[in-house]
C-alpha cells in the first residue's frame, strides 16, 4: 500500500510538474464538473493512476523484450540527477533527502526516485523507438477511421469553474462593511484574478505533454 502510495505521488507530482503547478491546494479548489464536484486535483490524481498503469505495462513488455536503455538516454539520466545535487541547495533546503520529501510526500527516498525516474525514462525510449517503428498507409488510417467511427468521433468536454466572490467576513468571523460601490469594485477585482487564473490554467493544459517524464530537476 505504501509503495503504491508513493508511486501515486510521484506520477501526481510529475503531471503537476508539466503543467506549472506547484501547491495541491490550488488544484482542490479548481472544480472541473459542477455536476459531479470533480476538481482539478480529482482529475490529475487519476491521470496519474493511468500513467503509473501505462508506464508499469510497457516497463514489462521492454523487459520481456530484452530492451535495455541506450547510453545517450542513460547519460540525460545521470546529468539530470547531478543537476537534482545541486538544486536542493539552492532552494534552500538543509538536505537532499528533506528535498525529494517535500516535493513526493514523506516516504520517497533518494533510491526510490532514481529508480522511478529511471524506469520511465527507459520507457519513454521504449515508446518512442516501438512508435517509431510503425508504418500505415493512408488507406490503412481510412480504413481503421471507418471501421471505428462511432467511437473516434466521440468528444469529451472538460469545464473548469472558476467563481469570482466578495468576502463578507474577516478571518475572525467578523462583518466587512463595505458600501455597494466598494462591493462592485472588490468583485471586479475578484473577476479579474479568476479570468487571469483560468487563462494560465489554459495556457498550461494546451502545453501539457502527459507522456513526456519530468526530470527530478524540475521540482520548484
């Protein structure tokens, strides 16, 4: 349950990683079905299940295959763990091992992430190389297009919501008093932020790329 645990974590932290984002806490509150209460996180967190199944299916099918990392992606793995050495100190942390912690959760180790990230960068080289190695015609993707049509030309639609409000309380539980024109411009004000929130937040899902591994260096 554990190492399920910190598997989960670390394809969760990675897919957060590629997108920009840093805290959980900001993805709690992002709701993505007002239907169903889904939030960001709900969403990423399942991704991340998805990625860790995908990655541990291929990692088998390479192993079974005989497939073993080629030098220039072994290299990238040892020049982007010298760099993980030298970014923990410049974040201030008072150790490596405090670091990896509060970036994957409590109990990832220095051994344990090496091995993830490691693993999927084989696989990445892994899908790359078997992708690269397929060859369709034309009339061979037309022909597939025909035969699942109903299905590929299903669509999901995503809807993020992000609601602009007017705190009526202080921190203590106490009335704000505002006059209406003062309430009109803090909501405004509120609108403003959350229209440039879900215009990041777009920015970055247009940019994200689910399948390609972050590197250790990346956690900041």
């Amino acid at each position: 349950q554990r190492q399920m645990c910190i598997r989960d974590r670390y394809y969760l932290r990675s897919l957060m990683l590629q997108n920009g984002i840093s805290s959980t806490s900001s993805l709690k509150s992002m709701t993505m079905n007002s239907t169903t209460g889904e939030t960001m996180y709900d969403y990423l967190k399942s991704q991340a299940v998805e990625r860790l199944v995908t990655c541990a299916a291929l990692d088998k099918q390479a192993a079974e295959e005989g497939f073993t990392m080629s030098d220039d992606t072994q290299t990238e793995v040892d020049d982007q763990l010298k760099q993980l050495e030298e970014q923990w100190v410049s974040a201030g942390y008072q150790s490596r091992d405090a670091f990896i912690r509060a970036n994957y959760g409590p109990y990832m180790t220095y051994d344990r992430l090496v091995e993830l990230f490691t693993r999927d960068m084989l696989v990445n080289e892994y899908a790359t190389q078997f992708s690269d190695s397929l060859s369709y015609s034309d009339a061979d993707y037309e022909q597939y297009y025909q035969e699942n049509a109903n299905t590929l030309d299903e669509y999901t639609i995503t809807q993020f919501v992000f609601n602009a409000t007017v705190d009526t309380t202080d921190a203590d539980g106490n009335t704000i008093e505002m006059t209406d024109d003062e309430k009109s411009a803090a909501l405004e004000q509120a609108k403003t932020e959350k229209q440039a929130q879900a215009q990041e937040l777009q920015a970055k899902l247009e940019a994200c790329l689910l399948y390609t591994s972050p590197s250790p260096r990346d956690t900041r």
